[in-house]
C-alpha cells in the first residue's frame, strides 16, 4: 500500500517538481498516477517557464485536480506475493513483458507466469516504468523502440534479482516497426535505431519478441 505525506508546496514549477518527486514507488506499481503529474511538469517546461513562475491558469485545475485524486492511493492495496500458498512448486517460470507507446508517454510492465504441475497458473505483475516522451518531437515507432528497449534492460534485471531457475522470457509489443528493427539482420539502420536495437540484442534474442 501507499502512504503519503504531501507537503504544501508553492504552485510553481520548483514545487510541483518537489511533489511529483516526493512519491516513492520504486517497482513502478502507480506509474500510470505518476505520469499524469510529469507531464503537467512537461507542459511548463514547453512554455519555458521559470522555476519560480506560477503554474498557468490553463493547467492550475489539471494539477489541484490531481494533486486531490493522490490521496485516493491510500486506498489502493496490491498483493505482492509472487507464489501463492498451496500453490506447489513451480513447472514453468515465464517473464512475460509489454511495452506500448504514444505521444504523450511510453513505457512498459512484467508479469511473472507460474505453472504447477496440476496446470494450475498464477499471475502478478512485478514491476513497471512509465516515462513522458522527450519534448524533442519523435515518431511513435521510435517511441515504440524506445519502449521496447525499457522491457529488455528491465528483463536482465529480473532475472538476476528473482531466485526462480531457468525463467523464460516472452516480450510483447504492438509496433510492426519494432518487430521489424530486432528481426532484421541485413540493414543498417541510422545511428538512434542502431543503438537501440543493439541494446535489444544484447538483452534478449530475436525470437522471444512477438
């Protein structure tokens, strides 16, 4: 569960900053909450605001209105037990993460997948990350990459930290685009895909993408 504490701070851009920072979520659980106040802070990083200059008018009920819905979290319970009691040991361990993109954010999220011997299955989410897209204007295929790259770092990760042995891992994604960057071993790609598709590589392999 979340507990928070939120301080008053003054309706600028320093304070929202303060705000936004202030929320301690480091599996990524509230992500979704969390974004929606970064980019209130993008947007007045767009007009070029100072950290002092109060919060414009436009975006003051978006921010109060968010600001209010953060102490709906204390209500939010969510079970962090990845292996069910009575569940028996585990037959399969699979990995199964989704990255998505927009305009306006992209991120990504895992699901540890565990099979008994009886074919009974169970499901929890472990960690997730969610990000503002660069105020540089980009492509959503190039968002999609970029999401994509989250899930492949994010899997090395997890399985260095989770104790289960030969987890598999299966990762997901909508763009075509994407697909087509990590399956294609002929073309030179330009250097912001080349870079980002060898990360890919070097953290999964072609194959468990879908």
């Amino acid at each position: 569960c979340f507990k928070l504490s939120l301080k008053d701070n003054p309706l600028t851009r320093r304070g929202i900053l303060s705000t936004v920072a202030s929320i301690f979520d480091p599996l990524g659980l509230i992500s979704p909450v969390i974004l929606a106040g970064r980019q209130i802070l993008q947007s007045m990083c767009k007009e070029n605001l100072s950290w002092d200059h109060p919060i414009p008018e436009n975006l003051r009920p978006q921010w109060e209105k968010w600001r209010e819905e953060l102490q709906k979290l204390k209500d939010v319970k969510i079970p962090r037990c990845y292996h069910p009691e009575g569940f028996g040991s585990p037959v399969s361990v699979q990995l199964h993460h989704f990255s998505d993109a927009s305009l306006s954010g992209y991120g990504r999220c895992s699901y540890l997948r565990l099979e008994n011997g009886d074919g009974q299955v169970h499901c929890t989410l472990v960690t997730a990350k969610a990000r503002v897209t660069p105020l540089k204007v980009t492509t959503v295929p190039r968002l999609e990459l970029q999401a994509a790259v989250l899930s492949a770092t994010a899997a090395r990760v997890l399985e260095t930290e989770l104790s289960y042995p030969n987890i598999t891992h299966h990762f997901w994604t909508d763009s075509k685009v994407v697909l087509g960057y990590i399956q294609n071993e002929a073309t030179r790609f330009h250097m912001y895909v080349a870079n980002r598709v060898e990360q890919i590589h070097q953290n999964s392999q072609a194959q468990q993408w879908h």
